[in-house]
C-alpha cells in the first residue's frame, strides 16, 4: 500500500511489523482523487480496508 501511494509524496508511519496499521498524512493541496482511486481500488478488490480520520470537503467531493 504504501508503495502504490509512494508516488504522491504522502508523510506517515507504520503501527507495527505485527500490527501493519499504516497512517498517512495528506496535504491539503494533494491529489485527492489521484490518492482516492488507489485506495478504493485496494478496497474494493479486498486488499485493505481504509478510514479517514479528519478532512475537508474537498477530499469527500474528489
């Protein structure tokens, strides 16, 4: 996940090696529906599972 997403120059961290939680820093010029369409795609195909925990609208109308 984090090499799919290496490309929008995101900051974060991993949880853990036992625990492969990752939290991503998004900012807020990024590219929200170029960040969006991977992460749906990994959800939807069964990869991960994602949540969002703060945003602006922009991020919910890309």
């Amino acid at each position: 996940m984090r090499q799919r997403l290496s490309v929008f120059g995101l900051g974060g961290e991993v949880f853990s090696d036992d625990f492969p939680m990752v939290a991503f820093t998004v900012a807020a010029g990024a590219d929200f529906a170029g960040i969006k369409a991977p992460l749906n795609r990994g959800r939807d195909d069964g990869w991960w599972h994602y949540e969002v925990g703060c945003c602006t609208g922009a991020w919910w109308t890309a």
